[in-house]
C-alpha cells in the first residue's frame, strides 16, 4: 500500500520540466523591449565574444554552395563508349531541291549510357538550298569535309542492325537515312502511349523537360542531346515499356490466328533489316539526280520501288510561273536562246529571238552570257540522250558551261552583285540550258571569274573540271603521292592529270599521239599514245585510282587490271540514262541499278577494288579549287575554235563530226 501512495503523490506533483538553456536564452530575446531592436546590431557584432552568446550568427554563404552544384541530367553515368544493347539516334535535316524536300545533314547515335557512338555531318547527294541553321546547327563549312551520304547510311545501318532502336519521330530519321528498321525492336518516345496528351504527341523537349528536369531545344538543336533525351526517357520507363511490347505482340498474334485464311496466297513481305546494297543507293543517287520530288522510297527484301513519278522540272521562262521578282520582268523581257524543239542532229537546233527571261528563286544568279562551251554531252542529249527525262519539257534549251557578268541576283544571294564576272556549270539534268543571252544558275554553281583568263578561255573549263573533281574527290578520295591512271586526253581527262598533279599525285595517261606533248607538259610522268603503243606493257606498276573517259570493254578490263586492292575504277559511261531512255523508268531504273550492283559485287570479289559510274555535280569546295588553279595558271583547257551563237548548228557539225579535236566554244 504505502508504495502505490507514493507512486500517485509523484504523480501529482511532478517535478518541474528543464528548460535547455539555448531554448530560454531564445524565449528572452523574443520578450525583449522592440526599443532595443536598434541597439541589437551592435549588440550582435560582440556575440562572439560574449559566452552567453548560444546561437550565434548564422555564417552567409555563395548560392552556389548553398543549392549545390547544378547536374546535368543528360549527362552520361560513365564513359562506356561499347555498342550496347539499346541505341538512340537522332538526325538534322537540310533543305533540298526548292527547300521542302529534307536530306540529311547530321546524324548522331548513343549507347545506353548516352555515350556517343557516331556523330558525323553528312554531305547530302542533291545540292543544298537550305542549311536550316536556326534549328539544325548546320552552317556550309560544316558540310565541306563532310561523310558522304552512302559512307554514314551504312556505318549507321551497322551500328542499329539487331538492336533496340530509341528515338523521337524515328520514321523521320530513317526516311532521310533511306534505312528501315523492324518495327518490333523501335521505341519511338513520340509513339509511347504513356507520353501522349489526349492522343497528341508532344514534342521532345517537352518531355525532356517534364519528365527529366532538362532544358533542350533552344534556338538551334543539339543531335547528341536529343539522342541521349530520348534514351532516358527509355531507361525511366523500360520495364513497363517492355511489357506493353510483349503484350501488344501477344494481342497481335492473337488477332492474327483469328483471322481466316486468304484463298489467294499473298506474298508475305516481311520486314527485315538490312545493310543498303548498291542497288538502293544508285536507285537513291539517280533519282535525285533527276530530281524526282516525294520519292516514295521503299527498301523491303532488297527490292526499292518508286512509288511517284518523278517531278518534270518546268522551263523557266517556258512555263508561266507567279512572278517572284517584279522589277527583274521590267528590265529582261526575253532574250536569245537556243532551243531544242525535237531530237535529231544538228540542223534540230533553232536559235530563237524573245525567249521570255525566267524569273529568279532567292538562292539564283541571272548571268548575262558572254561564252559558252559546247560539251559531248550536249550533242548526246540533241541526239535523245536523256529523254525519259527532257521528252515532256520540249523546247528546251541546252548547254551546260558559262562565263559572263552578273545581270541580277536573288533576294538571298550574297557572293556576287550586279556587274561581277563570273563563270560556271549546270548540273546534267537542268531544263534550262546556258545556249541563251541570259542564263540561270544558283549561287553554288557559279565562282568569280579570274582576270587572267577571257570569258571563251573560261567557259571551257568548270564542267570538266566539276566532273573530274567528282571522280578524283568524291568517288576515289585520292590523296597526296598516290597513283593516277588516266584514260583519255579530252577535256575531262585532261582536267583530271591537272587535277591529280595539283593533288601531288603520281599521273599516268593513255591519248592520241598529238596531245601526248600537251599531257607531258602538263605534269604527267608518262604519257601513252593507245593508237601506237601497248598500253599494258609500256606501263608498269599498280595505281590507286583509274579514270576512264574512254568506257570501252578493253579500257575497263586494262584500267580493272591496273589497280591495286583497295583501288577505284571510275568511268563516265554509266548507262542509267541510257537503259531508263530505253525501257522506261520502271524497268531501265532498276536495270541499271541492277547492273552497276553486279559489277561492284564482282570487281569487289574478284580484284578487291570499288567500281564508280561518275557523273558531275555542283560542289561549291571543287569549284572554289578550280577557279584557284585557274587563276594560278595550273589548271586550264585549251579552246581550238570558236562560233558565234547564230551558227550554233554548224558548230554542232565540226564537234559530231570530229573536225574540231578539241574544245569549241560559242560566242554571245
């Protein structure tokens, strides 16, 4: 009893709660007289001092060092650059053909670890008109050493091939990569169901920024940011990611097993991956080359089917078009030109007075033509060379080869102005030839006339020189203290051994015995008269590189022979045009595509070496080469006689047949 009476007297009176001492000092200072708050600074400042002084002052600090430092949630967890399981890829596009058409400029992959795998600038096969550099990043000195489109397209078809492909808007990427992917192994950050906003898809840096905390997309676009984006946002949401492909592929085969069975059997087109074969990338370098618009290309079982036709490329000037500059129509109203009203020999051609001026694109020159070159290919296309193309767009009006003054320029045009000389070269496939007072080429095709040269001197020269520097450059990549063979002395041979001697590369050229000194003279070591001598055992050694003007069955199996493993056999005579003039686009296309892929395959096999169909193509890095060699005297092509325009079809005549050797140009 007497301890239960003490347990309830402790009870009621329980001992008093101690205070901490900081906790009463704080209860004083907060019931201290506000008439004080004025002296308290000064109080403040001796608190260090005063023992009584408990809690201090709090020590300010950066902002910096109070938040932390800032981490990038993009940023890589390691630095495993290893190909892994999951690749993210990401692509910017330029503007080709008038602008609308997309062709790739950069594409970038990542591994899981956003590690970057590849990441390259792309030289695209059609001409650039629009670099997009406010998004894509891309400015022209960046293309100028760029990959080359077939280079990059199967470097990346390797790296994806087998793998889980992430990406925002793929379809996009792969269609400028002219690439399929099966659809089973692609994880499209702009398709995952869970990321949707009442079914619309929401932009990348959207959900970068909603999902990651991470700030991209401003102004102009970072590839490698993007394709690591996207492959965090795969990795937050992988597990349910890939349950919802196994249940969806379960559904698929469900539904699939339900359906009936098709009487008529259909072709089971399966869509499997695969590395492009040279048969896609012709079909692709042709087709832009003839400048099809929309192209619907489809790579499925090694098989690419033009879907569109291609786009017939108005005359302009021809064909009435919505003035784009006003004031150009009041001061050019037409001009002569020399049209081509039907195929056939020279007497086809007619030189025609008041042949409306075209209006000029923002990106164009408007030359007032002062020489022009007659080129074999010219007579080739007079003679119905090209005409699955030119048939529907009779008269044109051919030529291909400038030198003038600058007549007028486009809005966007800011290397030259009014009065500037200027020479060039269209591309192969242009409706609207330089045969004519005023002729129309873009900025990219044209370069400043060196004053060391006349206007006839010049106009020889750039689209021989262009279609050489394509073969030596683009197609063999030949470099310093290689070996050159060189079938044939014509103008694109001969701007070849310049080239190749400028390059610092050992030349070797076959020709007829009176350019043999001119050759010599020029900076080749050997040069062999192929009507006189024995080619295969006055020349010794195997070369790097073999361009052959000539296309003959015999050059072909000399020049193959000639090279060493690793080498590249280049001729002009590709017969693209040719089989498509024949048998039409739906069966000369692939013919030729066909053909060219049969032979890259057994040269390959059989010699070890890469087989090209050259063909020229406006390059703004050659060109600018060319007029620097030009104006420096090591690079020219001699003139043997001129015509003025109104005999154009006498002209024709000498050149057919063969009266004039060499270059003949026309005067204006």
């Amino acid at each position: 009893m007497s301890s239960d009476l003490k347990r309830k007297q402790k009870k009621k009176n329980p001992k008093p709660v101690q205070i901490n001492p900081n906790w009463s000092l704080l209860q004083q200072k907060l019931k201290s007289d506000s008439n004080n708050s004025g002296n308290r600074k000064s109080s403040n400042n001796d608190d260090s001092d005063d023992p009584r002084s408990i809690l201090g002052k709090r020590k300010e600090r950066p902002d910096s060092e109070v938040d932390g430092p800032k981490i990038n949630p993009l940023a890589p967890v390691n630095d495993d650059t290893s190909l892994t399981d999951e690749v993210a890829m990401d692509c910017e596009m330029v503007g080709v053909s008038q602008g609308t058409k997309s062709a790739l400029g950069r594409v970038t992959l990542v591994n899981k670890w956003g590690n970057v795998l590849y990441d390259e600038f792309v030289r695209p096969v059609e001409r650039v008109v629009d670099f997009r550099t406010h998004i894509s990043g891309i400015r022209p000195r960046d293309l100028r050493k760029a990959k080359d489109f077939r280079v990059a397209q199967t470097k990346v078809a390797e790296l994806i091939k087998g793998k889980i492909l992430v990406g925002h808007a793929l379809h996009n990427d792969l269609k400028v990569l002219l690439l399929t992917h099966p659809k089973k192994d692609i994880r499209d950050t702009a398709e995952y169901q869970p990321f949707l906003k009442d079914k619309t898809r929401k932009s990348l840096k959207h959900l970068a920024s909603e999902f990651l905390g991470a700030d991209i997309q401003n102004g102009e676009h970072c590839p490698i940011d993007d394709a690591r984006a996207a492959m965090l946002l795969y990795q937050k949401n992988r597990r349910e990611w890939e349950r919802n492909v196994k249940d969806q592929t379960r559904m698929r085969l469900k539904q699939k097993k339900r359906k009936p069975k098709k009487k008529v059997k259909e072709a089971n087109h399966t869509s499997t991956h695969q590395v492009p074969t040279m048969y896609h990338l012709v079909v692709y370098k042709f087709i832009t080359t003839l400048k099809i618009e929309e192209a619907d290309l489809r790579i499925d079982e090694g098989e690419m089917r033009v879907m569109r036709s291609y786009r017939g490329n108005s005359i302009a000037g021809l064909v009435s078009h919505p003035a784009r500059l006003s004031p150009l129509r009041s001061i050019f109203t037409g001009c002569r030109a020399v049209m081509l009203p039907r195929f056939g020999g020279p007497e086809v051609l007619e030189l025609r007075e008041n042949v409306p001026v075209p209006n000029l694109n923002p990106n164009e020159v408007l030359v007032r033509a002062r020489a022009v070159s007659i080129n074999p290919l010219d007579c080739r296309i007079r003679a119905g060379y090209g005409r699955s193309v030119l048939q529907p767009h009779l008269p044109v009006v051919i030529g291909r080869d400038i030198s003038g003054e600058v007549a007028a320029v486009g809005n966007s045009v800011k290397a030259f102005k009014v009065g500037q000389e200027v020479f060039g070269a269209l591309h192969p496939t242009a409706l609207r030839g330089t045969y004519t007072d005023y002729g129309i080429l873009s900025e990219e095709e044209l370069t400043e006339k060196p004053s060391s040269v006349s206007h006839v001197e010049a106009s020889a020269i750039p689209f021989a020189a262009l279609t050489a520097w394509r073969a030596l450059k683009s197609n063999a990549r030949i470099l310093e203290g290689q070996r050159l063979l060189v079938f044939g002395g014509g103008a694109v041979g001969f701007a070849a051994i310049q080239l190749g001697v400028a390059f610092g590369c050992h030349v070797t050229a076959s020709c007829v015995g009176q350019t043999k000194e001119r050759i010599l003279a020029a900076g080749a070591e050997q040069a062999v008269d192929y009507l006189t001598e024995d080619i295969e055992v006055a020349v010794k050694g195997k070369f790097d590189a073999v361009l052959d003007t000539i296309g003959r069955p015999e050059t072909e199996r000399i020049g193959i022979n000639f090279l060493r493993k690793g080498g590249n056999y280049m001729t002009l005579q590709g017969e693209a045009a040719a089989l498509t003039d024949r048998y039409g686009f739906l069966i000369g296309l692939p013919l030729a595509t066909s053909l060219l892929a049969k032979k890259k395959i057994q040269y390959l096999y059989s010699h070890g070496i890469d087989y090209w169909w050259t063909y020229m193509r406006a390059d703004p890095e050659g060109l600018a080469e060319i007029q620097r060699l030009v104006g420096g005297g090591k690079l020219k092509i001699p003139v043997e006689k001129t015509f003025p325009i109104t005999e154009v079809v006498a002209a024709h005549e000498a050149k057919e047949k063969k009266l004039v050797p060499g270059k003949v140009v026309l005067e204006l």
